[in-house]
C-alpha cells in the first residue's frame, strides 16, 4: 500500500513523491492534512483520501492542482487554486475522474476538459467565484454527475467548441451568468438538472450547439427562462421555468427544437416567446400564471403545437403577430386577462380542437392583415365578444361554439372578412353575429340563440351570404339588416321565437324575408356602432371606448363618460325611432389638476361620438387663451371664429378656459370677455355640429362660469379630474417601463409609491407627467449606473431598482 503522510515513519511525506513512485494503476493513500503541492502523473493512478472527503487539503498558487496527462482518479479530496489564469482541475490528455471531491478556483473556469481529454465527475462540489465551473471543449465525450455549483462567478457549466457532455442529477445556485451554457458546437445530454437564481438564461443555446435535456428545472432567473438561439436542435422533455423576471422560455433558433411536457409558471414576462423565423414542436406544455403574453409566436416563426394548455395569463393567452405561421392541435386557454387567441399583423394561424374559458377580452381575435383557420372551437364566458375579426383579416371557423360571450357571439368589422360553418353562438349579450359597415361574411348551417341583441345584425353594403342560418329566442330580431344592401344573400334561413320581428327586405328577388319590413320600423335591441369590448346592457365598447377603460385611475371620469356616451346613444336611436330626443348639452367642464388625462379623454369623447353618428369627424382641436385673443380691437371674435370653425364636426378643448375672463389679465380688460361671448353665440349656432370642453383647474372654473350667464346654461356638467393616487402613479410608470422595455423592481416600486405618498399635491404638481418625468430620470440613473458596472447582463439592462428611485428623490443627477 502506497501511503502519504509527512509524519509517519515508512510513508511518503508528499504526494508528488508517491506519485512519482507508484507503479501504473496504483492507489496512493493520503493521511488527513493540508499540502501545497501540483500534482501532474506521470502513469494512471488512483489518488484516496485515507480517512474520507474532507480530511485532504491539496493547494497550489500557481498552476492547477492536479493536470491529468494520464488517466487519474482522485477521491474524497479538496483541491483549492489561488491562482487566477489556470483551473484547479484540468483533463487534456486523458480521462480525469473526480469522486466526492471539493474544489475552488478563482480562475476563468474551476474544472476544464479539452483536447484529447474527458472528464468524468461524481458527487462533487464546485466553487468558483470568479468564473465558471466546469467547463468542456473536448469532442471526447465528458460526464458530470450529483454535483453542485454553488454562486459560481461566470456559468455553471458550459459546453463550447466541440465539447460533449453528459449531466445527470447537478444542481446551478445564483450564478452570475447562464446555469448552462452551449455555443460552439457543443452539446450536452442531461437529466434532473436543476438551476437556481441565474443572473442571466437558466439555459442558453447559441450558434450551432445543440442539447438533449430532461427533467432541467429552472427557478428564480432574474433574466429570461432558457434562451434557445441555435441553428441545431434542441430537445427539453418535462423541463420547467418558474419565476424567471422576462420570458420563461425564449426561441430564437434557426434550427428545430422539441419541447415536450414543459411547463413554464409565474414569469414576469411571456411565457415562451417564438421569434427570429424559429421551427420546431411543444407537445403536451403548460403555461400558467405569466404576468405576459402565455405563448407570444411572431417574426415568421412557424411552429407546431399539440396539447397546448394556458391558464391565468395576465396578458393574452396565445399571441400569432409579425408573419407568424403557427399550426396549433388541441389548445386550452382559461382565465387569460386579455384576449385568449389573437392572430394579427399579417400572421397566418391553423387551429383545430381549441377549448377556450373566461377570456378578460374577445376568446378569437383575427386583426390587422391576419389570417385564421379555426376547427372545431369552443368559446365560452369571455368579458368582450366570443369570436371577432377586424382591420382587413380574414378567417374561417368550422364546428365552432360560443357560449355567454360578453359582447357579439361574432364580430366582423373594419373590412373584415368572415366564413362560418356548422357555428353556434349562445346567450351573449349582444349580437349572435354582427356584420359591421366595410366588413363581409359568409355563414352556413349556423346557429344563433337566446342572445340579448340580435340573432344576426348586419350592418354593412359588403357582400352578405346567409345559408340554411337558425335564429332563435334571441330578444332581439332573428335577422336585421340596418343598410339598404343589394349584397345580402338570405337561403334557407329559420327564425322562430325572437323578441322581434325580422328586417331583412332585400327588394332584389332574393330574399326569404317574411316582412320585408324597413329596419328603422321594427325597433328591438339592435345595438349601435360597436366594436368588440365588454357588453353593457346589449352593447359592446368601441376601440375608444376601451381606450378609456384602460386609462389608470379616472373611476369617476370613466363613470361620467360612459353615462354621457349611454345618454348620446339613447338619444340616437330614439331620433331615429321618430321620438324626441331627452334634453340634453354635450358641452363640458373638465376640472382637476394639470397631468390628469384631459385631453386624451377629450379626444376619446369626440372619437366615440363620431362613431355614434353624433360628431361628423370627432376630431380634437386644442386651444389657450393665446389662440382666441387678439390684441388689437375687434381681433378677437375673427381669432376665436377661426378656431371654432375648425373644430366643427368634432372636438373644440379650450385648455385654461378660466384665463378667459376678464380678471386674468392679459391683452386688455375686456378681450377675453370678447372671446367668451363670441363662443357663446358660435355654440348656440352650431348646436349639433360640435363640443366644447372647457378645462382648468377646480376653483377657477367655477369662478370663471359666473363670470358670463351663457356659460352655465352652456355648459351644464362638470366632470372632476381628481389627482392620481400613489398606487396609481406607480402603475403609470410601469406602463412606461413596459413600453420602453424596462422592468420595475418590487423593491423599486415600493419605494415610489413611498415617493408618491409623500409628494406635496401642490398646483406644480403634475400627476401623469410627473409620473413620465420621474421614470426618465431613473432611467438616467440606471444608465449612469450601469456605466461603471463591468459586468452587465440583459437583466441589469432593463430592470429598474430601488436605488433608482432613490437617486431621483435625492436629486442625484443622472
């Protein structure tokens, strides 16, 4: 027996004596004790810990340790190198096999294997604060096994050049870089991996490397999930992404990957993230609780999906955008915030076999130049319409059923175009279908029934074909038609207990119409001009609507809006039922401090009423006291006539209206006046052919309506901006953060409403833009930050911290 131990008698008192002595294939016992020795074999030998791990200390300042010429096995050891260019360990000529081993490094990597070496690796522990674990170049074929790389500098592991590995049960902990790292040509076959805490991609897959993986559980990344960036393929089998602070899974590849019962849970981004043009397969993969898009496929990708399930997205469920053509079998989507399935941007999507369940938004939204074929579909309780195709997109849907949709069963609008075959929609609120003006559509063996509205409303002069359609028990008409059109085509179609009669004359031969009867004549719950929102009463919010309902804050202004616009439709329909209209002035007060959102609510007012009929444009014209008054005598009426005019037919937003009045100051004592009693008269002359919105902060509007009696018989309703509240101040920077790319820390957000809180809401406090102001100054301070960081990941790029916040509060510059 070939023992070490520097105090005993007979025994060799360095290792590198032993070693040097001991015949090929020998085992060297090592006493317990701490050597400062680089060991370098000259024949195969097996180098023991006598009394087990942890009872051997090898070190050395310079060089690796041991350097395996010759195959090696060490057990039980500890090797520990100060030195900061070379490995502890490295394998480049034969096979190193490290048993129960400790090491650390403070090199670029603790473990290298290259050349003509292998590595093999079990129950050991890696430690390396200033680069990677382990790390394999060689072509030979390595394996790690039940290790573990705790808080190491760089990567964990990585496999580059032609590097071969395989990984069996090892654990990453914080890493500063990727878990596992793949680039070159490398490759890697693992199973049980898990990696905790990694700066920057559990997983990364780069150039033309290639992994086979199962079992990899990534948790807590503070960047994205796995990033799969390859031209070779990759295959993830039952792998899991939880908690990561961007995407969960994020594809890139120009080559094939293969996800098979994958889930990806809680990320604070997407869910996965198809881009580049990528190809490849998920089978049987599950997304739950992203605060994202569950399964966002753009660029041209054109994956294929089967047995797809996503559940309590806070975005929508499943996103086709950008060229995407992705081909989906057997997809479940429930409790997304937003849409469930939006196909737009000219992507090109094949579903079959889709069960979609309490949609925050529309279930299936074909929109801007996209394309859709759907089989056998069905949709059941979402917030705005079941099905909805718009902006020049064109779909198909076969066997497909809507149940309670929030607004229109189906929705076709903006020069839609629609094919429906064998459908069924059931107890919406609104329409079964709607055809709106520009769209068109094609339905057959269809059915629509028990809907508030309308079994099916058509809208539009576009072409109309209605084939062997049901209409029934729905409150409004089976079938309306509210345009005179010679384009609708009515066979076969049965209409049995509805709440009124249909209207669908054709006057061309055609038609099956039992009445014949003029629309205008038969009333019932035909809803207005809607779009594909939440349904109120029967109808569906517009696009500027849901503009407004997505405005952070404004409860009360949306809840006055929205009772203005409900007063203005009643009035339509009942001018148009041949009743009086209700007594009623469009003009407003907006009152509040500056930065609350005036104008844009301004602007979505004269929007909504343009789509009501109302306004003939709706469009905005904004003005101050500079743009009505003159300063010469008689200057004023012309200025303020100018403006007034161009306003017509929509939207005239007078900004610091209270300036106006004569105790402002300003030109002259009595040119304001002039201005307001010239809008005066404008408005009582052009009645029907315009608004006017005044606004200006709470006290001075009030003064400034006593000054002239006109103006409050003009305008006979305030509506009160309130300013933000902490919370909601917060959410505005994070709406900034989200489109500008960027990340808010929970730390960081806590302290900005902190921030917020103790603000003085003084009259220089500006509310929204205070908010925007606040969000670019930290932005300066993050980039200043960082600029002196040397090493900064995509994380540390777009996440926002409480240090951030602290700065700008502080006043530190940028």
């Amino acid at each position: 027996m070939i023992i070490v131990s520097p105090d005993a008698p007979g025994c060799h008192s360095s290792i590198a004596e032993a070693v040097d002595s001991a015949p090929e294939g020998a085992t060297v016992h090592i006493a317990p004790g701490k050597y400062e020795e680089s060991l370098a074999p000259r024949r195969p030998v097996t180098l023991v810990a006598e009394d087990g791990p942890g009872t051997v200390e090898i070190s050395a300042a310079r060089g690796p340790v041991v350097s395996g010429d010759v195959a090696t096995k060490l057990s039980g050891l500890t090797l520990r190198s100060t030195d900061p260019e070379t490995p502890v360990a490295v394998a480049g000529s034969d096979r190193l096999t490290i048993t129960e081993c400790r090491l650390e490094a403070t090199a670029w990597a603790a473990v290298h294997g290259h050349g003509r070496g292998s590595l093999t690796m079990r129950d050991c522990s890696v430690r390396n604060s200033e680069g990677a674990g382990v790390v394999i170049t060689s072509a030979l074929g390595s394996s790690v096994e039940r290790c573990t790389f705790p808080e190491p500098g760089t990567s964990g592991i990585v496999a580059a050049e032609q590097g071969v590995l395989t990984l069996r049960s090892c654990t990453v902990e914080q890493a500063a870089g990727n878990g596992l790292c793949l680039n070159g040509s490398g490759h890697i076959d693992g199973e049980n991996i898990t990696i905790i805490g990694a700066r920057k991609p559990a997983l990364a897959v780069e150039e033309q490397a290639s992994a086979t993986l199962s079992g990899l559980a990534a948790r807590d990344s503070r960047g994205v999930g796995c990033y799969l960036a390859t031209g070779s393929t990759v295959e993830l089998t039952d792998c899991s992404v939880e908690r990561s602070e961007a995407d969960g899974l994020l594809i890139a590849s120009t080559g094939r990957s293969t996800l098979e019962r994958c889930t990806v849970e809680h990320t604070n981004h997407h869910g996965i993230r198809i881009t580049g043009g990528s190809a490849g397969i998920l089978r049987d993969c599950t997304i739950t609780g992203v605060r994202g898009t569950g399964l966002l496929v753009e660029a041209e990708s054109s994956t294929e999906f089967e047995r797809l399930t996503v559940t309590e997205c806070q975005g929508t469920g499943l996103s086709a955008t950008s060229g995407a053509t992705p081909s989906v079998r057997r997809l479940r989507i429930t409790g997304s915030t937003g849409t469930a399935v939006e196909v737009t941007k000219g992507a090109k999507a094949r579903l079959d076999n889709v069960e979609i369940e309490r949609a925050g938004a529309v279930g299936v939204l074909v929109a801007d130049d996209g394309a859709a074929t759907v089989n056998g579909c069905s949709v059941l309780e979402t917030n705005g319409s079941g099905i909805a195709v718009l902006r020049a997109a064109d779909a198909t849907f076969t066997d497909c059923d809507v149940h309670r949709a929030g607004g229109d069963g189906v929705h076709t609008g903006e020069r839609g175009g629609i094919v429906l075959n064998r459908c069924r929609a059931r107890s919406g609120r609104a329409c079964g279908v709607r055809v709106e003006p520009s769209a068109r559509a094609e339905v057959s063996e269809s059915e629509f029934a028990e809907n508030e509205a309308d079994g099916i409303s058509v809208r539009s002069t576009e072409t109309v074909v209605l084939r062997d359609c049901t209409a029934t028990d729905n409150r409004g008409a089976g079938l309306r038609r509210t345009v005179p059109s010679e384009a609708l085509t009515v066979e076969g179609f049965t209409s049995s207990g509805n709440g009124f009669p249909d209207a669908y004359g054709l006057g061309n031969g055609n038609s099956d119409s039992p009445s014949g009867g003029n629309p205008a004549e038969v009333g019932g719950p035909e809803t207005g001009a809607a779009e594909v929102g939440t349904a109120e009463a029967g109808t569906e919010q517009s696009k500027p609507m849901r503009e407004l309902t997505s405005l952070v804050g404004l409860e009360g202004v949306k809840h006055d809006v929205t009772t203005l616009v409900n007063l203005n439709k009643m009035a339509k329909r009942r001018q148009e039922a041949g009743l009086s209209a209700p007594p009623m002035s469009r003009h407003l007060v907006f009152a509040g401090a500056p930065g609350t959102g005036k104008t844009t609510v301004a602007r979505l007012y004269g929007a909504v009423l343009a789509e009501l009929g109302v306004l003939a444009s709706g469009h905005l014209v904004e003005v101050s006291r500079a743009d009505l008054v003159a300063d010469i005598v008689g200057g004023t009426a012309i200025k303020t006539t100018e403006e007034f005019n161009k306003a017509l037919g929509g939207v005239l937003f007078v900004d610091e209206a209270y300036t106006l009045s004569s105790s402002s100051g300003g030109s002259g004592p009595d040119f304001g006046k002039e201005a307001v009693d010239t809008l005066v008269k404008l408005m009582e002359d052009h009645r029907d052919e315009v608004v006017v919105i005044a606004a200006g902060y709470s006290a001075e509007m009030r003064e400034f309506m006593a000054t002239n009696p006109g103006l409050e018989s003009r305008f006979s309703r305030t509506i009160e901006f309130t300013n933000y509240t902490a919370e909601e101040l917060v959410t505005i920077v994070r709406q900034q953060c989200a489109e500008h790319d960027y990340q808010l820390d929970e730390s960081a957000a806590e302290a900005l409403e902190d921030y917020f809180e103790a603000m003085p809401k003084d009259g220089t406090f500006g509310n929204g833009r205070t908010a925007r102001k606040i969000f670019e100054r930290m932005v300066d301070h993050q980039a200043s930050r960082l600029s002196v960081s040397p090493d900064t990941s995509t994380a540390d790029l777009t996440r926002l911290l409480a240090e951030d916040v602290e700065a700008v509060r502080e006043g530190v510059p940028g």
